[in-house]
C-alpha cells in the first residue's frame, strides 16, 4: 500500500486558515443565441458567494 507523503501536508497554519475563506463557485450561464448552457467557474471570498451568483 502506498503511504501519504509527509511533505504534502501543509506546515503553515496561517496559509491553510486563509485558505478556508474561499470557494469554488460554478455557474451556469444561458447563451443568448442558441440556448444552450455553459457553465462559469470562480474562486470567490465566501462573503461574496450571494453577489457572484446573482449577477448576470
């Protein structure tokens, strides 16, 4: 079996908290033309999930 490696953990707490306030966020999105739908991807602060996903 194979074991985790040790250097993929992360050693710097502060980098890894200030990590943990953002998010992946995907949208889709409508073309005008053909109707099909596209999908939009954006790493956003979580205090602006709401705002990203509600714009047009």
């Amino acid at each position: 079996m194979a074991k985790a490696a040790k250097t993929a953990i992360k050693k710097d707490a502060k980098a890894a908290a200030e990590a943990k306030v953002w998010t992946k966020v995907i949208r889709a999105v409508r073309s005008p033309k053909s109707g099909a739908y596209t999908f939009k991807e954006a790493i956003v602060h979580k205090d602006k999930v709401q705002d990203y996903i509600n714009q047009k």
